[in-house]
C-alpha cells in the first residue's frame, strides 16, 4: 500500500495490511487509530509510540510471530522475513544446527524468541549475536529485544509504503484518467494534424507513469510476479515481430507493382516518416534479447517467495516499457497512414456549396434557350 492507500481505505483493510506486516493485530489496530499520516515518517513515529505502549504479554506474542533465526523453512512462508533472513542460506550446515540449539536455550532462559534486525547479516554474525545475548538478565533482553522489533518495523514500513505528495497525488482515480485521456488525445491529435510531436508527449506521459510506478509499487514484487510481467511483455512484442514479418514475407511478393504503387502513394500522402514504421520493429526484437538469467534471490525456494534481482527488476521495466512504447507507435502510424484517407472522404461527402451551382449553371442555360 502507499500512504495515500493506508489514509483511506477501509479499516480493517489496513488493520489486516500492517498487522500482516508488523507481525502484531493490537499494534496495527493502533496505528490506524491514529490516521490520517502526512508523510511516511509520521507513520513510523507513531508505531513506535504504540509498540511501547503494548503490554510485555503483547511483545513477547509479536516476537513469537516471527520465524526463529535459523529457520530456513519457516522464514520461506514468511515473504518478509524470507528476505531479513537470507544470509543464513548460505551458511554452513553447522552453523544452522548451531543456531537451532542456542534458539531452544534462549527460549527457555527468556520465555520468548529471540528477535535480531537480521538484515544484512551473515548467518555467523546471527549466531555471535545470539550467543552473546544469551548473557543478558531477562528484563535487559526483553527491553533489546524489543529496540530490534522497533528498528525491524520501522525497516518494514519505509520499504513497503510509499509516502509523499506525488504517491497522493497519483493515487487517485482522477490523474490517472487525466493521463489516460491526455495519451489518447495525442494519439488523436498527431495524425489529425499530421504532426509527430503529439507521439512524444504520449510517450513521455506513460515513461513518466511508468516510472512512477516503479517507485510506489515495486518493492513488494516476487521474482515470480517480474518473471510473469516480463513473458507477457514478450510476447506481445512477438506479436509485432510477426506483423511486419508477415507483410516482409507475404504480402511484399505477392503484391503486384500496381499495388505496391498504390501502398506507396497512400504513405506518400500520409506523410508518415519512416523511422515510425520500422520502430517498433527495432524495439521489439532489441528488447527480445534481454531476458532474466536468474530468477529471483534465494536458490531452492519457490518463485513466489524470492525477491526479484535488480536485472530482474531493470529487464521487466525495460521490456514492459518498449511493449507499451512499440503500441503507441505502431497505432501512431496506423493512424497517420488513414487519417488523409478519412479526411478526403469527409470532404468529397460534403461538397462546398459553390458546387452546386457551378454544375447547376449550365442546365439552366439549356432550359432558357
């Protein structure tokens, strides 16, 4: 959600957004109560208002929430903590068992699981932590314990809820139909008027989208969802791929010069450069060469629970953004190519009114002699 999202909707929407998030339902029904959130700061704040304001029961059940450190399995079912917690995969067999064993001293020594902002973290790192908190008095852990749950909250809020003026503002309906509607009047717009200019507004208005969305939207993906987005953008480029190979192919040789000098005479007429006809051929079959190698970060686990690489990420923008690009342009054309056509059926429909009386005269004179 981005704060717009978390300002408005339903309560238990939210409810259900953070508490899925945060790993608490009393901390999330908190937070709500307190909306609406000017800026993204203002929502972190107020959480850690109301994690200390949570009974040590409540604490001890948020920190029972999260997968124990160590856990590979639980932390895959567990999208967020899946991505905290990938250092551990590639640490040594002994140190997981290792982990495994100081987990279950801890938790008899403390009365509940040991949390850590495991971020960033090795999977050696996670256990000198452990081992070295195992030390502590029981009221000094619960009191880190719980600066850990504040700083992983914290963490968890800023890179899933996006904030500020311009998520608002785009938020909303009415400048997304704005953008809608200004795309489709340039698209109307050039090829009535014969002008190219109009394209590259409409082109620029969705990169501006488009961009947009990738700093509102993005970070919540799996490496299953770009994967997806990435294949349909594909094909659809595909699908111009074999237009134009189509017509190269078959209807370039089956034509007969006759033809081929009335195709050429309609897109003299149009005016249609030709750097606009064979582009989209060229973005397409560009952007057809760069396809994902690895899917997503975390070897073994399914695509839905991994979180996409950066060439994951740079790849999908890249090949959603030329699929949208090469549809602007090749209905750009299209249009341009029939516009002069509709324009000269509209004025052979509608004659100047000079020209009845131009062809009326004669049949006068007739009747008068």
């Amino acid at each position: 959600m981005n704060l717009y999202e978390i300002n408005t909707l339903p309560v238990q929407d939210v409810v259900t957004f953070l508490a899925d998030t945060l790993f608490n339902r009393t901390l999330a029904e908190a937070i709500v109560r307190s909306r609406p959130f000017k800026t993204v700061d203002q929502l972190c704040q107020r959480a850690t208002e109301a994690w200390h304001a949570l009974s040590p029961d409540e604490k001890r059940a948020s920190f029972d929430a999260h997968p124990r450190i160590g856990d590979v399995a639980a932390a895959r079912n567990r999208p967020h903590s899946q991505t905290e917690q990938s250092g551990v995969y590639s640490a040594a067999q002994t140190t997981i068992e290792a982990l495994a064993t100081l987990n279950r001293q801890y938790e008899e020594k403390f009365g509940f699981r040991f949390l850590v902002f495991a971020s960033g973290k090795t999977g050696d790192e996670l256990l000198s932590a452990l081992t070295e908190r195992l030390n502590n008095d029981p009221n000094d852990e619960l009191r880190i314990a719980g600066e850990q749950k504040i700083r992983i909250n914290d963490t968890r809020l800023r890179k899933i809820v996006k904030g500020g003026s311009p998520v608002s503002v785009i938020s909303s309906w009415k400048p997304v139909v704005s953008l809608y509607v200004l795309s489709i009047g340039c698209l109307i717009l050039g090829p009535w008027t014969g002008q190219v200019w109009p394209l590259i507004v409409a082109l620029v208005v969705f990169t501006l989208w488009d961009g947009f969305w990738l700093l509102t939207n993005d970070d919540d993906r799996n490496a299953q969802e770009m994967l997806d987005t990435s294949t349909r953008a594909r094909t659809y480029m595909s699908y111009y791929i074999a237009i134009y190979g189509a017509a190269i192919a078959f209807i370039l040789p089956l034509s007969d010069s006759t033809q081929r000098a009335a195709a050429l005479a309609l897109l003299t007429a149009s005016a249609v450069p030709g750097w606009l006809l064979i582009a989209p051929l060229v973005l397409c079959s560009v952007a057809m060469m760069f396809f994902p190698i690895k899917l997503g970060i975390g070897a073994g686990t399914p695509l839905e629970q991994r979180k996409p690489t950066d060439a994951n990420v740079a790849i999908v923008i890249f090949n959603a953004w030329t699929q949208k690009a090469a549809t602007f342009i090749f209905v750009y054309a299209v249009l341009m190519i029939v516009a002069p056509v509709w324009r000269s059926d509209v004025s052979t429909t509608h004659p100047p009114p000079n020209a009845a009386t131009t062809t009326s005269a004669p049949g006068a004179s007739v009747a008068g002699q």
